[in-house]
C-alpha cells in the first residue's frame, strides 16, 4: 500500500476500503481488534467466547 506509515496508522480512523470493511465486521461480531507493531505489523482479531 503506497504511502501507508504503520507506526503512526490510526485503524480507527484511516485507511481503504479494506480495513474499512475489516472494522466494520469486527464491529458487526462484538470482536475487538488490537495492532502489533514489534518487529514488522500484526493484526490481531479477538472473539468472545459465547459457549451456551
């Protein structure tokens, strides 16, 4: 992705159409999402367990 800083990139508040369909999707499951950025970037998904 071309001019894309993933040390000072807001997930929030940034971003195409792709993280924008990603947060939307985490909004949409109850999911949170977390951005590592320790050597190289990662996107970590989190989902709660609704065992019933």
């Amino acid at each position: 992705m071309m001019g894309w800083d993933p040390e000072n990139f807001d997930f929030n508040k940034e971003g195409n159409m792709g993280f924008k369909l990603i947060r939307g999707l985490v909004d949409q499951v109850g999911a949170s999402i977390d951005i590592l950025r320790d050597n190289g970037t990662k996107f970590i998904l989190k989902f709660e367990d609704k065992t019933f």
